[in-house]
C-alpha cells in the first residue's frame, strides 16, 4: 500500500497523527506519576489503551519514546532556532525565555520527572536538545563562541554557572507557584547569570552539577571530598 503526502510517495500505512498523540501524551503522564524506572512500553500501553505493538513500531527504546513524548508536548511549541542577538545579554535572555515557556507547557511533576529521567540517563538531557533544538536548559556552545568573539566572555568559559542556575531557579519557582515574569528574567539574567559567567573560571574541571554535565548518583559525600 502507498499514500502521497507533500506531493510524496510512501509505502506501507500513514501514520495515525490522533493516535501518535495519545500516545506521546500518556508517555508523559506516566512519566510524570511513576518516574523514568516506572516508564514502562507496558504502562504506556495500558493508559494509550493501545497495543504494545503500536509502541514498538515507533520507537524501539525508552529514550526514544521520551524524546518523542518532549518533542510533540513541552518543546511543541518551542523547537525553532534561536535567531542569534547582538550581544551575550539578548542571546541569555532569549534562552531564559524559551526554558520558561517550555516549562509552563508540563506539570512540575513532569518536569521533575525529566530531570530525574536526565540523572538515570545521563545522554537524554543532550538527546533531547539534539532532537528538539535549544531547550534552554543548555547553554549552546555558539552562544559561547559568540561571546567571546565580542569580548564579551574570557576564551575557555564554563557554562556552569548558566546551566546550573537558570534550570534550578526557574523549576524550583514553578513548584512553588511563582510567576515567571520577563522582568523576573531579566532580573535573573543580569543579576546572576552574566555576573556568573563573567566571574566563572575557564575550564579547570568544575564539577558535574543537576543540569550540566553528567553528575555521578552514585558517591557519598565523603567521595566526593577526599
């Protein structure tokens, strides 16, 4: 069997779009009330009330199905480029701003759940920004480069301060109900984050936090100092 789409011929059935979004929507509801270890093809299964079949055919591994689930839900409405800005300050602001909308667009305990999905793989979290574009979770190397170029930032800057502080601070407000104006983040930006980054060391092997890096679930405290 054929069907023609954008002038294109392909083979085989045509995607259900209504049931790909049922799915993807109970991948994250799933997510969201049983963590990434409950995130089963089974349990997705069960709430789609579809076939694991049906699963399978699209994705054929848990990451994928939780790329898919963030593509076609929280990054929906937020995967284009980035267009660049003029100086480090617009380029900031425009990646607080796109985080913030991709956060209003889940619960906080999907979003927590991602974050705790992101620590059980540490590769999802630069899956996701490979798949879905700039998050604004990550603080992307051109921005960087960029940066640099102008002056702007020292040659060598971590994004740790960036990545470490903007997720924190914005997920911990949408858990407490807090709004999240554009003059919160303009505070936020030139407050923290520039003073952060202008102020941060070049490499010298800062530590993997939350949101940047791939931490370690695994080391005691007294590991981590000795």
């Amino acid at each position: 069997m054929s069907y023609q789409k954008d002038g294109v011929v392909s083979r085989g059935r045509p995607r259900d779009v209504e049931l790909d979004r049922r799915l993807t929507s109970a991948v994250l509801e799933v997510l969201g009330e049983e963590g990434f270890e409950g995130l089963t093809f089974e349990a997705v299964a069960r709430r789609s009330k579809a076939s694991k079949a049906s699963l399978y055919r699209r994705w054929p591994s848990k990451r994928d199905m939780v790329l898919a689930a963030v593509k076609d839900g929280p990054a929906r409405e937020t995967s284009e480029p980035l267009e660049p800005g003029s100086c480090l300050r617009d380029d900031l602001l425009a990646l607080v701003r796109r985080l913030a909308q991709t956060m209003s667009t889940a619960d906080t305990g999907t979003a927590l759940m991602l974050l705790q999905a992101g620590l059980e793989d540490p590769d999802l979290c630069d899956a996701i920004e490979e798949a879905v574009g700039p998050t604004g979770a990550r603080l992307p190397q051109p921005v960087i480069d960029a940066a640099v170029a102008r002056g702007e930032l020292p040659l060598g800057v971590d994004p740790f301060a960036y990545e470490e502080v903007v997720g924190a601070v914005l997920l911990l407000r949408r858990a407490n109900g807090l709004a999240i104006t554009d003059d919160y983040l303009h505070s936020l930006v030139d407050a923290v984050v520039i003073p952060a980054l202008t102020a941060s060391p070049v490499r010298v092997g800062l530590p993997a936090g939350i949101f940047s890096g791939h931490p370690s679930t695994t080391a005691n405290p007294s590991q981590e100092t000795s």
